[in-house]
C-alpha cells in the first residue's frame, strides 16, 4: 500500500503542471466536434506514459539515457516537432469546433507521440524521479508503485480531455479559446527554444 500512495502522490505531482502534453490533450478536447473525437489524442498520451514508466522503473531506460547521441537526436527531433505543433495551433480557429481546426487521427497521434516521446523534460521526469523513486521497491511494491503511476497518467489525460470538451459545451466564447490557442503556442514556442539551447 505505502508503494502505491507513494506512486499516485509522485506521478500526480510530476503530471500537474502545465505541459506541452497537458496543452496538447485539452486542446483537442476542446477543438473536436465531440469527446470521443478527441480519444487518440488522450489515449496516445496515456500509452507514451505508460510506456516510459515501464522502462524507467525496470530500468531499460537507464541504459539508453547513457548514449549522448540519443540525447542529441531527441533535443533536434523535439525542438522541430514542437515548431511545427506551435504553428499548427496558432493558426488554428475555434470560431467553428467542426472545422479544420479539429485535428484528424493521424495528426492526433503523431503529436501525441512527438511530445510524449521527444520531450527530454517528460524523459528526464520519468527516468530520473520516477524510476529513482522506484529503486526503493521490489517484486510486488515495484508492480503496484508502476501501476499507480500509471494509473495516475490515464485519469489525467482522459479528465483533461473531458474537461475540454465540457468547456466548450458552457458556449464560452470562441475568442477566447482563440486566445488560449495563441498562449498555449507560445509556450510550446518557448519549449522549443529552451530545447534548442539546452543543445549548447
């Protein structure tokens, strides 16, 4: 049980801040005609999480962080993803949630997975506290610490995206997600760019 809680209370207090993923998945609750629109957006999310957690509490992940040419292959794909993601959102409009600003299963996914898989924050985040944190376990404690952390991943994504969805069926005006799109490309912006330093 103490494994457990100590599961939730880490993942949930690594996940909460704002993030290029939180951004991502609200958005798409948001933009899309409906809730299960947004689906592959949230449910990406959740599989990329999921997937490093695994590898960081059992440890694969350590030895890959090793190599420098990973890092570096990591920081150039993430800071151009992020570039591109940053355009996307920017030029997108809410003025019509049915329109072309509702990204189709594809783009969803891609994106998902670009700033799941290329964020060297998330990796950093999950590698170095997640799976530091999980080196105090074993056998069992070790399942259930991961479960919890994974777990914790899935309600959070999932409820962000129903929050966004919910958010846009209170008819607030679309100038105002207008202004939240802008923001929030502006942070992925700025995400890129400290990537693109973090090179030097």
């Amino acid at each position: 049980m103490q494994a457990f809680l100590h599961g939730l209370i880490l993942a949930f207090g690594l996940i909460l801040p704002l993030g290029v993923q939180n951004i991502f998945v609200f958005s798409q609750g948001v933009t899309q005609p409906n809730v299960f629109k947004a689906l592959p957006a949230a449910i990406a999310a959740a599989l990329c999480d999921t997937l490093l957690i695994v590898l960081a509490v059992f440890g694969l992940s350590m030895i890959v962080l090793q190599f420098e040419w990973i890092r570096f292959i990591l920081l150039i794909g993430g800071f151009f993803f992020l570039l591109y993601m940053g355009k996307v959102i920017w030029c997108s409009s809410t003025a019509d949630m049915e329109d072309k600003s509702a990204l189709p299963f594809k783009q969803q996914v891609l994106f998902a997975l670009s700033v799941s898989l290329l964020n060297p924050h998330a990796l950093l985040d999950t590698v170095g506290v997640i799976g530091t944190s999980a080196l105090k376990y074993k056998g069992t404690e070790q399942i259930l610490f991961a479960v919890a952390c994974i777990g914790v991943s899935w309600i959070w994504f999932l409820g962000l995206m129903i929050v966004g969805a919910g958010m846009k069926k209170l008819h607030i005006s679309g100038t105002v997600f207008d202004i939240l799109n802008k923001l929030s490309a502006l942070f992925i912006w700025g995400t890129a760019i400290y990537l693109f330093i973090s090179l030097f």
